[in-house]
C-alpha cells in the first residue's frame, strides 16, 4: 500500500515540470490514490494505451481529425458505453479516473480526462476548456480544419459557441455572461485543480473532513504558498479537532496575507485555539 506522503511526492514532482510535460492520466490516478491507497496506477495507464491501440488499429494511413474525433467517439460511447451520470453526479467516484475507467462513468471533467488521454496517444490536436461547470474538450484546428468543441459528458457531441451560451445560461440564468475566454485551453494544471476543488466540495457537502484534508493537501501541491489554500486546511484541522495543526495553518495564513479581509477574524480564533491547544497536550 502505497505511503500518503510517497504519492503526494510523486503528484508534486509531476506538478514541477514545464506544463505540457504533466501527464494528466498519471496525475488524475495519483488524486484517486488518496480514495485508493493501493491502486495500481500503471494497470490503469496500460487500459487508456489499449484503447488508443484500439483506435490506431482501425485507422487508415492519412485519415483526418474529423476522422479520428469520429473513431474516439464511436469507441468510447458507441461501444464501450462512457457516460455521464446524470443520477448520482456527486458520487465522489465520478471524480476519481480509476473508477471512471471501471464504472465508464463520470462527470465532465473526467470523462473530458479520458477523451484527452486516449486523444493524445493517437495523435489528436485536443486540449480542456474549463467552461464553467461543465467541462469541454476542444480539437485546437489548423487551417483545414477549425476548432470543434466536443461534449464528452453526452458521448462526444459538438457543440457551437451558441449552444455553449445556452448551456451557460441554462446552468446560471444568466449569473455568469458568456465571454469568449471561456472557452480558450485549460492547461494542465488548471485541469487537476479543478479535479482536487470538485472533490473537496463533495467531501465538505458530505462531512467527510478526513478525505476533505487528504484532497487538500494535494492541492498544496500545486499552490503550496497560497493563503487561502493554507486557510482552508486550517478550517479543515479546525473541523477534525486538529487544533495544534490548526494554529499552525492560521498562523502561516496570517503571515502571508496580513493584510487579508477576514484576517481579524482569523486573529480571534487563534485566541481561542491557543487556549485549547495546551490541554490538547
């Protein structure tokens, strides 16, 4: 079983290198090792090279992008059955891309995961659009062909700038005005925070504060100075009765960003925990 600190590491190594050398299946399965202590990741990196060999094997010599969108949508929807669900979408297993793979269900994010995974082993021109709440794929075109949005939570659809308007505006009733931003590449980083915020909602909505301060503390990986990250897991150590843990967090926070908005609430609630933390002792 593999060592808590051993795989965040590993995540933080991957996180070092320059962007495009992150591999997103790899760290994804190293988020699920927090669920998943002793997950194999390299079984399920070998089932996304399978079934790129799968799509290579169909391939003829010169076909196109439009082509290879049509064999990953044919293989991962048509026939392997990858879906959203739509029943229990904050089953925290949508978010972990081991049981994606097993269960060939998710939410957008990880299926768009899968897609840009199996995209990239055969060649495809494919990036992550962190649309807000609802996470896209898009081919990034060349002259011969422009750039497609594609909709892995509902089997691989194409959708145009309006319909990601109306998507917009059926999600936030016009909360959030569409702005072409919106749609440009998430890199890398962007996509595995996005993973690690997803699931550190779910497991606050659910209580679970354990798996709440495991998640956070990949997310440190990729921020490991940003105040309000260090906020947040104070709150968390706070919620399991980690208060020596918790002072410890408030204190850096309060070194970082003294000047913050909630910094004199924070001040008073080190005064309370201090007077707890020496009988904790």
């Amino acid at each position: 079983m593999e060592d808590p600190k051993e795989t965040r590491k590993a995540f933080a190594a991957l996180l070092a290198l320059p962007d495009d050398a992150i591999d997103l299946g790899h760290a994804a399965l190293l988020i699920a090792r927090e669920e998943y202590p002793g997950l194999d990741v390299g079984r399920y990196l070998l089932r996304l090279d399978e079934m790129a060999e799968e799509i290579r094997r169909r391939m003829k010599r010169g076909e196109g992008a439009a082509s290879q969108i049509a064999h990953l949508n044919r293989l991962l929807f048509h026939e392997m059955g990858f879906r959203g669900n739509r029943e229990e979408y904050y089953d925290p297993r949508n978010s972990f891309l081991n049981d994606v793979l097993d269960r060939r269900m998710g939410i957008p994010i990880t299926l768009s995961t899968v897609y840009l995974e199996v995209g990239r082993r055969i060649g495809c021109r494919l990036a992550g659009v962190a649309f807000p709440g609802h996470f896209l794929v898009r081919y990034t075109g060349r002259e011969t062909m422009p750039d497609v949005l594609i909709d892995p939570f509902n089997r691989g659809k194409i959708l145009t700038e309006q319909e990601c308007q109306a998507l917009l505006m059926e999600r936030y009733g016009g909360r959030v005005p569409f702005r072409p931003e919106l749609l440009k590449r998430a890199r890398n980083r962007e996509i595995l925070q996005r993973m690690i915020e997803n699931l550190k909602w779910i497991y606050q909505r659910q209580r679970d504060f354990r798996m709440a301060l495991r998640i956070q503390q990949l997310h440190l990986c990729i921020a490991p100075d940003r105040p309000e990250e260090i906020r947040e897991r104070g709150v968390i150590h706070f919620r399991l009765a980690l208060f020596a843990e918790a002072v410890a967090d408030f204190e850096r926070y309060l070194q970082i960003a003294p000047q913050a908005p909630d910094a004199p609430q924070i001040q008073e609630r080190l005064k309370e925990l201090r007077r707890l933390v020496p009988r904790m002792n």
